[in-house]
C-alpha cells in the first residue's frame, strides 16, 4: 500500500510553457541531484545526519509499546508538554490515525487508553483550562525538549510538577512525569537524572522538527493505541524508494526539485499543503514548520546573504474552497500547490435522498460524501490546471501507519535534498535561536543580559504610532 506522486500538473504540457516546468528542465537537475544525493549518503554513512537512520528502530518500539501499556493502565490523561518539533509531529500522528474525536469517545471506545492533550503554547488560558479536563492524580504529563532549556516547555513544567508536588505529595509525583530529551545535554536530562524520571531520549543530531519517528512522536502515539511499528516499516518503505539516485524513480528528491524550480525560477515563493481529508490538516502544520524552519536561511553554505525559503500555507480541502481557493485561482501568480488525497476513507456516508422535488438538491442523493469531496477535489485541481497554477497530488490508498509514516519520511527527505538545492544548512535555525534569546534578556536569564542591553539600547516606539 504504497503512497502516489502525481505531479502531471507541474508540467508544461498541462499549465502551460511560463508556469509549467519541462522534463529537460528537470533533467539539468541531473549533475547537482547527484552530488547532492552522494553528500547525504556519506553524511548518513558517517552518522552525521542520524534522522535517516530513524525507520529502523525495532527494539525500541518494543520498549515504547511496553511503557505505553502501562501508562495506559495506571492514567486516565496523557498531557505532552513541548513545542515546535516537539508536538508537531505527534499532533500529526494523532490527528492522522486517532478517531477524530478520540477524547470524547467512551472509554470502551477508545480501547481504554487515556485521553490525550498536546500543550504546545503558553496561552494563559489554554494551559489553565486543563484542569477543568483533567484529574492529577490520573495523569502522565510528558515533558518533550531536545534543548531542555526551552522557556515555554520549561515553564509548563514548572507548573505541572508544582501542582504534582502539592496534590500528590513528593513520595508519588514522579510517577506522574516521563521526560525525552537528549541522553547527554541540558538541564531537562540533569533533572532527569537527579529526579530519577522514568525518561526516553532524542539521539544527538535528530532536530525538533525531523524527530516525529524518535520516542517524541512515537511514545504519545504509542499511548493512544498507534501502531508505531507499521509507522516505522512506512518510513523504512519511503527510505528504499529515497535512496534512489535517480530523480525520475525519487519522489523525495524529485518534488524537491519542482519546488525550487518553481520557487527560484518561476516565482512561486509559496508552497500550500491542502489536505482532502481532516486527518491529514495536522501533516500539513507539521509539514509547515519542516519547510520552513529549514529552508528559511538568510546565509548560504558560503555565507552569502541568500535570503531563501517558500513560504508554505497550509490549507484544508475542502472547507478553504470557501475561504482561499478564490486567491489561488485569480491571485498572484506565486504558489505551487500539493494536494493530499485519500482514496479510501475510513467510512462511506451516503447522502439520503430527501426534497425529490427540489432539482437542485436532490442530485445529491444517492451520491456519497466520498464521491462530493472527490468530485470537488477533482473541480479544485481541474480549475487551477485550466488557470495555469502549478499543482500536485500525493495520494494515499488509505490513511494508515503505514502510508502516514511514507508521506512523513518523504517529507524530511525531500527537505534535507532541498537544503542541498538552495545550498544553506536545512538543520539549523539561527532566526529562532535569536528570538529564543531576545525572549531570556527580557527575562533576566542569567547570561543573556547582553540581549537585554541590545534591547534598551533600540529607539523606543513613538505613541504618535499607536492609535
Ligand atoms: O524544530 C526545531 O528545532 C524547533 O521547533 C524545536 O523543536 C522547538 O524550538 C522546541 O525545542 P526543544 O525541543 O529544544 O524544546
């Protein structure tokens, strides 16, 4: 059950000689792709770029499925706290697999497995309307960083674990926490370690936001029921076709192509993601920040100012028919769009027949949602073809783990041989980093009093400006 790239629609033939892209074009991709391709694999060889390797983790899985049991008998909630990287993955996973309303079903329904929530902001409200949900002394909050010094998870858990400690006392609250950071680095493992959490790790050199397949994303799915080991053998499924030095039998390599051809040579600077199905919107978010946070580079690999990066959107077929598509179609003539598409959804609805009399609903009848939001798929990526807009289509038989963990893997590819396109570093994110900073002067964390100053040292704002 493999996943589909139907990239018709990026090509001349279909939109045209000005948007479209010709296989010559691609094929002057030929020389660098392979250089690119020979980079990777001897990063990979070394153990230099260690989320490739990711797929092939057996042993662990088993140990996750087993905390993963035990959690979900002894805790009614399972509360992720963590941010970026550090929840996308997993709210990708969970939206794509999970029931769409896993947290209301009975708990027969959801196989007794505990509810679950992703904290992934620091909304006043947000964070304290949880204990509205929520009972304490039935719930396991996961603290996720790979840095251990993120403010907003760190806070989170300071919260958490001060409101463990006075409901539960400090013989029991430590039951109550599982930490997964790196095995080494930062004050989350130096606490871990102290407190003696029960805790998993993120291999040095896997970045937030190509963690979904490390114990990030797979212990909160694991909690839920997901099954992480057809996830993991979806992943390995993607890597074979990704090692493929041939960018026609690519698709990782392949898509990454198009888009820069669009990006830098056809100007389209904007990358939407429209899912056909609400189980896919997360992957989209997900996908989000990859191809943003990596190819969002000011220098290049020869500290040049590039300035370089889509700007990817993320859209929900087919509810932003009725908010942006009118923009895709009559504006500016700047995306390129990938459509996700399921061909097999988990349920058939039919539409029943009712007011026979009136024409103009009564063609409905008889006719399945599933056909109307093909047929209104079909109509979107038929429109933007007759108005020469780039589009593609990945298309899942059915969303699974197994198909899930292809799109996801495929993806991480697909941005690490981009960085290679665009020359800059897709692993790194200095532009957050900064923020990161700015963010602990204005706190007063010890060490950043520099960023402070820089700060006090800027023209104040002008009232005349705010009004
Ligand atoms: O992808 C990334 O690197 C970021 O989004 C991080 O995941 C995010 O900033 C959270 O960092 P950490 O996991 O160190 O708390």
């Amino acid at each position: 059950m493999e996943i589909k790239f139907d990239f018709n629609n990026f090509m001349a033939e279909f939109i045209g000689n000005k948007n479209g892209i010709s296989e010559s074009e691609v094929n002057n991709f030929k020389n660098k792709a392979k250089k690119i391709h020979k980079d990777l694999m001897e990063k990979r060889e070394k153990g230099e770029l260690p989320f490739f390797d990711l797929p092939y983790q057996d042993k662990l899985a088993e140990e996750i499925e087993k905390t993963a049991d035990d959690i979900s008998k002894r805790f009614d909630y399972f509360i992720v706290l963590g941010i970026g990287g550090s929840a996308l993955g997993g709210i990708a996973l969970h939206t794509a697999i999970n029931h769409p309303y896993y947290n209301q079903l009975s708990n027969e329904k959801r196989n007794f497995r505990p509810k679950i929530y992703f904290l992934d902001n620091i909304d006043p409200v947000f964070i304290s309307s949880i204990f509205d949900v929520i009972d304490l002394e039935k719930s396991c909050f996961n603290v996720i960083s790979k840095s251990g010094g993120t403010a907003e998870t760190a806070s989170q858990f300071l919260i958490f674990l001060n409101k463990l400690k006075n409901t539960l006392g400090n013989a029991s609250y430590k039951k109550h926490i599982i930490t997964t950071t790196d095995a080494k680095k930062g004050k989350l493992r130096e606490i871990t370690d102290k407190e003696g959490f029960l805790n998993f790790v993120i291999p040095a050199g896997v970045g937030g936001r190509f963690s979904v397949f490390t114990p990030v994303g797979l212990l909160p799915s694991a909690i839920t029921g997901i099954d992480i080991k057809e996830l993991l053998k979806g992943a390995a499924e993607m890597d074979k076709k990704c090692q493929n030095e041939n960018i026609w039998e690519n698709p990782a390599y392949l898509n990454a192509i198009f888009h820069y051809i669009f990006d830098i040579e056809k100007q389209k600077n904007i990358s939407v993601m429209m899912p056909y199905s609400n189980s896919l919107k997360d992957i989209a978010d997900w996908y989000r920040q990859l191809w943003a946070e990596s190819l969002g580079k000011k220098f290049n690999l020869k500290n040049e100012i590039v300035n370089t990066g889509q700007t990817p959107v993320k859209a929900l077929g087919v509810t932003d028919q009725h908010s942006q598509l009118q923009l895709y179609v009559e504006g500016p003539d700047d995306k390129v769009i990938t459509f996700l598409t399921v061909d097999n959804y988990k349920s058939i609805m039919e539409i029943p027949l009712e007011y026979k009399e009136i024409k103009d609903i009564s063609y409905l009848s008889g006719h399945t949602l599933n056909e109307l939001i093909k047929a209104e798929r079909d109509a979107t990526e038929l429109t933007l073809t007759k108005n020469h807009k780039p589009n593609c289509n990945i298309i899942f038989p059915e969303v699974n783990e197994y198909t899930v963990g292809q799109i996801l893997y495929m993806f991480e590819v697909q941005t690490a041989f981009a960085g290679g396109l665009y020359n800059i570093n897709p692993f790194d994110q200095p532009g957050v980093e900064e923020g990161k900073h700015f963010a602990y002067g204005i706190l007063g964390r010890k060490g950043f009093e520099h960023k402070k100053e820089e700060i006090e040292k800027r023209t104040p704002k002008k009232d005349k400006w705010v009004i």
